[in-house]
C-alpha cells in the first residue's frame, strides 16, 4: 500500500470527479459527493483551508470504495 499525500480538498475533489463522483451539495464547510452510476457510493469532503489530514484521506476513500492505488493514479491524471 502507498503512502497517502496531504492535499488540499480541491484537489481530492478533482480526483473524485475523474472517478465519476459529482458534487451532491454542501453544507457548511463539507462537500458531499455521489457517484454517479453507483448511488450506494458517496464521499464526504471537508472544505478546510489547511491540507487535509491522511488520516481523513483514507476514511474519504474508504467511503469512496476506492483504492489507494487507484486514487494515485486518478491524481496523476492517468
């Protein structure tokens, strides 16, 4: 398993755009995400102006049922 970066939240929700996440809505300073062909799957993104903890990454993932492997490689743009 790879070592997770601090980002910034925009950059994870990039990342989760590419994965077919969208933007659901947003309350306070949190941004839920859907995906769009499974419903069942969702992510939670706090919208923090400090980087977001790995910590707090890899419970977004988890919610995700993503990878670590496969968020890499979505921030790589591959």
């Amino acid at each position: 398993m790879s070592i997770l970066p601090m980002l910034r939240y925009a950059a994870i929700i990039s990342a989760l755009a590419k994965a077919g996440f969208t933007i659901v809505r947003q309350k306070g300073s949190h941004i839920f995400l859907r995906h769009a062909a499974d419903p069942k799957r969702f992510a939670t993104v706090p919208r923090h102006p400090r980087d977001i903890s790995r910590k707090d990454l890899a419970s977004i993932l988890r919610q995700a049922k993503l990878s670590v492997d496969q968020f890499l490689k979505l921030l790589r743009g591959k």
